[in-house]
C-alpha cells in the first residue's frame, strides 16, 4: 500500500474561465513548496483529479499534507491509499488504511466511484462488499447513509484504486500570484499580520516593509516580524521583507515637526518609503492594519492625511473589525501569541502625549514639510535590508 494525496478540481476555489490557469499556479505554488521542505513529488492529473505522490519512498507524508492544506486556494484533500484492483486487496487496504478512524467512529458509510467500467463490480457491489467486509471487521460500527462520522470512499481508477475517508479542509482563497501583487506594511502587531494574510488569502502576493529605529528598537523586535510573516508565509508562500532603518527620519519629526502631529507625519513618510519600495518590487497597492478608531492615527481624519502622502492605493482589510474579530484571526493563523510577545514597535517610539485625532489636510502637510529631507527618506530607501523568508 502506499499514501498518495487526491487534489479534486470540487475542491479548488476556482471557477470561470481563467480556471485552468489558477490551476497550473496552484499545482506549481505546491510542487514548490513541498520541494522546499519535503522533497519532490509527482503531480498526475486524470478525470477532474491531481494525484499527487512522492518520488522518494520515506517522504514526510504528514508534513506534506500539512503543507499543501495551508496553501491558499486549496479547498480540501484528501488522503489516500493505493493499491491493486482487487476486491480482496481494497477491503483489507480499507480495514487497515482507515483501521484508526473507524475505531473510533460509531457511523460510517462507503460510496464507489468507478471509472474503470471494466472493473467486475459495479459501485453498489462495490459498497456492498467493501461495506460488509468493514462490518464484520469494526463490531461497533453502524450504518449512516445520510449523515456518516466517517464517509469512506473508494475510486476505482484507470491503473489503480485509491481509498480515503473523510476529507480535510484547506485554506480556502486562490492561489498566492493569481491576485497581483502588493506591499504590506508589517509591524510586530496583532493587526497587520492578520491583514496580510487576509490579501493573501485573495490570491495576492506579498511583499512586505517594515519599519525599525534601532537602538529605541530591539533586534528581538525585528525577529518577530519575521516569526509573524513565516506565520503568513505558511499560507501564502515566499515574502519578500524589506527592513528600513527608520531611526534618523524619526528623530528628524520629533525635532521639527509639530509634537501632536508626530505620528501623523511618520505615518505620511512611512507611506511615501513603502510607496517607492513596492512600485520597485513591481506591488501596485499597499497593505495595513488599520481599523477605524482603533488609536488616534486611525480616525477618518488621520487615515486621510495618511492617504494623502501614499502614491499608491491602500487596502485596509482591518478596516470595519472589531479587536476581538480580529484576534480570532491571529489566532487561527498561530500569529497571537508571538504578536503579544513585549517587543517596543517604532511607532511607540517618541509618541505624543495627545496627538491630534482630527488633523486636517493642511496642517499635516506643513507638519511634513517642517520635518522633510530627502536624503534622508533616499538613503532610508536605498540601504532598506531584503530578508526572503519562507
Ligand atoms: P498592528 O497591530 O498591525 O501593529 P496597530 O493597531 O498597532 O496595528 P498602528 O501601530 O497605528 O496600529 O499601525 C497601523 C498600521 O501601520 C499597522 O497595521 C501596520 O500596517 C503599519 N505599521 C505600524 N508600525 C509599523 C512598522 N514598524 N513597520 C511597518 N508598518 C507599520
Ligand atoms: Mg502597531
């Protein structure tokens, strides 16, 4: 016997007619991913499936699967047995394969799938035996035909029968590449990792920014921000992050800048840096966190002055949730409790006491100006560090 993974077309989010093409992006997203951390494996695609198996024999299966479930655009797989076209062989293949899962079930039903016509029995025979086999073997088990704790399934196909039981869910989306690309600004926050992989989710591939004024932030800090978008990278594969040193520009706002304007000036200069690093990394949208009154710097009036100073379009998927939606998020991801982790973000660096929560256009403008040097935002540019991560 050995384990393959059954990849249904039912079981991509993707329809119309660009449907192949999402296909061929999700098959070569796993085929690389799986490369990166398991090894090789063989994608063959017959009657609306792609079976796909590993080329050497101790591939870590479970690792495997874990993968490719977390791969945006997966809807569910299904793991299965293969084995020979023969009865005898598909009921003992079946007891041992699914010996675990039935244990502990009290229902279960079979369903057959035939595409060999060729194949002696037909698909009620099919469940028939196998069914009956699978009764006689597991004492406690009953019959469920509408509503079984276990659906067990067996396909008879061209070379071979493949058998499985109940289907495990995917992440759901569309393939990462199929959306385009964007930059996201990430911080060590709870907010930005949960928008980022919530554009990913749609198909988009990230690139991210983020903004670090050491010594006032730690390296800690900046390993965090990794921890986190490996998090996402889990679901959307490779980020490209871009670290900028943001030190100098920060020092700059708090000398010249009116104090309750700071964080409105920075928030317009981190636009303008992420700006010209995603239209260099071809992103031809920003990403952030933000949700409507959650701080200051996230009123209407704020998030249009920030608005203001970005030259390209900003998605804010955070934008209408509440904290506590968001959190589930960042928990269901795995990212909560590394964002919860006490490392000092630059944007806590220098706050003011009272910052204005009703700027206008005007004043962040003369704010920015007081404080602009373009050397300065050009060197932040240029010397930005580029970490891949995975
Ligand atoms: P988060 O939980 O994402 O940190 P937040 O509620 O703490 O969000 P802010 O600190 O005001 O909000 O930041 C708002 C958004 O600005 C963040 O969601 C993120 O997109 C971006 N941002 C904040 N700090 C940084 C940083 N150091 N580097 C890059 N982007 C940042
Ligand atoms: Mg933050």
């Amino acid at each position: 016997m050995q384990e393959v993974i059954l990849l249904k077309d039912g079981e991509l989010a993707l329809k119309g007619l660009n449907r192949r093409m999402f296909e061929d992006i999700l098959i070569k997203n796993i085929r690389q991913r799986l490369k990166a951390s398991v090894g090789e494996f063989t994608f063959t695609r017959s009657q609306s499936t792609t079976v796909i198996e590993p080329k050497e024999e101790y591939a870590d299966f479970d690792k495997a699967v874990d993968i490719i479930r977390h791969i945006f655009g997966v809807v569910g797989i299904s793991r299965a047995a293969k084995c020979e076209k023969d009865i005898g062989v598909i009921k003992k293949t079946a007891k041992e394969y699914l010996g675990d899962e039935l244990s502990f079930a009290r229902t279960f039903k079979v369903e057959a799938k035939r595409s060999d016509k060729k194949f002696p029995y037909n698909s009620p025979e099919i469940c028939n035996e196998v069914g009956g086999y699978l009764l006689s073997c597991f004492n406690h088990l009953k019959v469920d035909v509408h509503n079984p704790e276990v659906k067990v399934t067996v396909e008879i196909r061209d070379n071979h029968a493949f058998i499985h039981g109940n289907q495990l869910r995917g992440a759901g989306g569309m393939p990462t590449g199929t959306g385009g690309n964007a930059a996201v600004l990430i911080s060590g926050g709870i907010d930005s990792p949960v928008a980022a992989w919530m554009m990913a989710k749609r198909g988009i591939k990230l690139t991210a920014v983020h903004f670090a004024s050491p010594p006032f932030t730690s390296e800690r800090a900046e390993m965090k921000v990794h921890e986190l978008l490996k998090k996402v990278a889990k679901y959307s594969g490779r980020i490209d992050l871009y670290t900028v040193h943001f030190t100098e520009i920060q020092e700059r706002i708090r000398d010249f800048s009116p104090e309750d304007m700071f964080t409105v000036t920075m928030r317009r200069m981190m636009m303008r840096i992420a700006s010209e690093i995603a239209e260099k990394n071809d992103c031809p949208a920003l990403i952030t966190g933000e949700s409507v009154g959650q701080v200051a710097s996230q009123t209407i009036w704020a998030l249009r002055c920030t608005d203001d100073a970005a030259s390209l379009p900003v998605f804010r998927p955070c934008i209408g949730m509440d904290k506590n939606e968001i959190i589930e998020i960042s928990r269901k991801i795995d990212a909560f409790d590394i964002s919860i982790q006490p490392y000092e973000d630059c944007c806590t660096v220098f706050t003011p006491k009272h910052p204005k929560t009703k700027p206008t256009l005007e004043a962040a403008r003369e704010a920015e100006k007081s404080a602009w040097d373009s050397e300065l935002i050009k060197k932040a540019i240029d010397t930005a560090k580029h970490t891949a991560i995975f």
